[in-house]
C-alpha cells in the first residue's frame, strides 16, 4: 500500500521531460522514452476509489451524514461481509480524522471487521457539515464522549449488532476509555492505541525524552528553545506556544512516528483521498484551531491514574517508541488495569501512529487478539473453505 502511495505522489510530481531551451524538437537517437505521467487529484482519487471499491454481494461501502445531538456528523462503513462484527475508530487530535488516509492500511482490516471512521464534531467533513454556533455547545469531553455514545447505537441498531469493537487513537482514547466504562455491556473489547493516561504527567514525559535527545545530539537550537520554556509543564500556564515547543522538537526525534523527524508520510497521503474533497481537506486545520480552543483546558486535566476498572476486554496497542503519549505510561496503567481480561502489544518497530508504522502487524493482532472475542459470539463471517493435497 506504501508502494501505491509512493507511485501515485511521483505521478502528481513529476515534470515532464521535454526539449530543454535551445535544443529542436528532434528526438535523440539513444533518448530513453518518456514515460513522465501527469495526473490530476480527481484522477487519483479515483483510481484509489476504485482499487478499494467493495464488491462482494454482503459488502457495505457507505459515506454518509447521521444526525448526532444537533449536528450531522459524517461516518465512513465498509466492510467485505455485514456478518463481520464493528470496528468503530475514534480518531486522534482533536480533531484529526483518520478518514482521509485510511485507505493507506485499512483495506485488509475490512475482511475481518466493518469498519467505521467517525469525523468527529469539529474534524473534517463534520466541521463543513455544520456552523461553529451548531457544534459549540457539545465541544467538551463530555458532550463529545455522548456523541461517541451515540455513534455506537446508531451502529448497533441500524446493523443488528449487540456488540462492537471501540478502537480509540490518541485523543480517541479518552473518548473511548470513558465509553467502554460507562457503557462496558456494548463492547466485545475496548482498544487503546496510543492511550492518553495523565495529560499532564504525559507533557513531562516527552518533554524531557526531547530534551535529553537534544543534548545528545548537540542540537543546540533544540537545548535553547527547550530550556527557554523550563520548567515543563510547570505551574504556569500551558499555552499553545509551550505546547508547541514541546510537541516540535519531541516529533524530531521520532517520538510521534519512530525514525522520522515529521508527519508528512500521513499528511501526504490525507491529500489523495478519495472521501475528502479539497474543501474538507481544507477544513481540518479550521476544525483543528476550532477544537483546540474548546479542549484543550479540559484536556490538560485528563488523569485517568485511578480509572483502571473495566467490565470489558482491553486491548492496549503501544509503540515502543511513543512520546506524544508516553509508553511509559500506558504500560505502567496497564499493570494497574482491572478487567475481564486485558492483553498488550509493545510494537518495536513504531511510535505514536502505530496503524501507519506497522500496518502489518497491527492488522495481525486485531485479527488474533481481538477478533476471537466477536468469533466466541457467532458474530463473524464463515471462514474460508481449506482443504490439503
């Protein structure tokens, strides 16, 4: 999938190779033909559309609005066989969707589960569906976590299902552990990627993983303008720009995505979806600035240290590399968990966008770790018909 992503970026690239200035239009006898291609977005979008259109007779492909609390609020399904169980997906951020660039390892998942992204109130297609006044008011953890609520009985009914799988990334995660709490008896298993435990304890943590990848490095710009906002958190207030700082120089030295200094690989990916149209790719930086403003207070005093029982399964995804929110912190509340089972995976090859990194073996341990407690259940398709010679 990585290939087809990387093929399809040279296509919009690349430039053709004509005559240069001052030469004539004869072509050179040992020339190699020019195989340059130019492609529009649309073009694209629709060849990726179609390399992923479900055809099988008890497929769902659906992108469509639900009203959500005084909202529309914008759901992506699909999935080979409507007898496989839900995988509901709460995206990271706030508000940042993984719709637009799950079409880079989310096909294989949709033999096993059907699969829902859910653009959140204030992120991407949701954001254009609806005015600021309109979303306002639910734009807390609160009202947002009921939205999630309401998100999964609208699954449940409309596709006769009395369980699902709820996947929380990031952000997500504080959503969905909320969710799988509150609502344990709707859930074969709640799965944390890159689980928020203590926003605050977080911050510290990847703070000083930046700092003294800095000083080992001799980055002395990083050492500068790390220091410059000492100590972090600290008492003071946690402002957008010390955040910044912070989240800056912690993705520099891999800890959102293990050997990368930046985010571009998924950035990049997000503008060749072919469920966003330029206006909803413009709108996740307006819902992003939108959202930050109502959350991130509310945010900073997320602790989920004493939160540790469940009536549900848990299933932790951490990657061994996280520092946008720490490992550390997600294996030590691990230990702590109380539930009717639990089961983590350390990937070690990944960071923060697991899903992205290793989209391999994710898709491996959802299909061993989770999928047993749906098949337990009568809640999935036959398996293949196997026969040896």
């Amino acid at each position: 999938m990585k290939t087809l992503h990387t093929m399809l970026i040279g296509m919009l690239l690349v430039i053709s190779t004509g005559a240069m200035a001052g030469t004539n239009d004869t072509a050179k006898p040992n020339a190699a033909p020019d195989r340059s291609v130019k492609m529009s977005r649309e073009e694209v979008t629709r060849i990726i559309a179609n390399s992923r259109r479900i055809v099988s007779p008890n497929g769902v492909e659906e992108l469509l609005k639900v009203p959500i609390n005084g909202t529309d609020q914008w759901l992506s399904i699909r999935g080979r066989d409507r007898r496989n169980p839900i995988l509901l997906v709460l995206h990271g951020g706030p508000a940042s969707p993984s719709m637009p660039a799950d079409y880079v390892y989310q096909s294989p998942w949709e033999d096993y589960f059907t699969v829902v992204q859910w653009d959140q109130r204030g992120s991407g297609k949701t954001y254009n569906a609806n005015t600021e006044a309109q979303m306002a008011p639910g734009m807390t953890i609160e009202g947002m976590t009921d939205d999630a609520a309401k998100v999964a009985q609208y699954l449940r009914e409309h596709y006769g299902k009395q369980k699902i799988f709820l996947l929380g990334h990031s952000w997500g995660t504080v959503l969905g552990a909320r969710l799988a709490q509150q609502h344990p008896d709707w859930f074969y298993a709640y799965i944390g990627v890159g689980q928020v435990v203590n926003v605050r304890r977080n911050e510290e943590v990847g703070y000083n993983f930046a700092l003294r990848s800095a000083k080992a490095s001799g980055n002395a710009q990083a050492i500068r303008e790390l220091q410059a906002i000492a100590p972090y958190p600290g008492a003071t207030a946690l402002t957008l720009q010390r955040l910044g700082v912070r989240s800056k120089w912690e993705m520099y030295y891999g800890g959102l995505t293990y050997g990368r200094q930046n985010y571009d690989f998924v950035s990049d990916a997000e503008q060749l979806s072919p469920d966003y149209s330029e206006k909803d790719l413009d709108a996740i930086g307006k819902g992003s600035a939108f959202s930050i403003g109502h959350l991130m207070q509310p945010l900073l005093s997320v602790d989920f240290d004493n939160a540790t029982h469940f009536d549900c399964p848990v299933i932790l995804f951490v990657g061994a590399h996280d520092e946008t929110t720490s490992h550390e912190l997600a294996e030590q509340w691990f230990d702590k968990l109380q539930a009717p089972s639990k089961h983590l995976v350390i990937f070690a090859d990944s960071a923060h966008m697991v899903m992205d990194e290793q989209p391999g073996r994710f898709l491996t341990h959802l299909v061993n770790d989770a999928l047993p407690l749906a098949q337990k259940a009568g809640d999935t398709a036959p398996a293949e018909v196997e026969r040896d010679r």
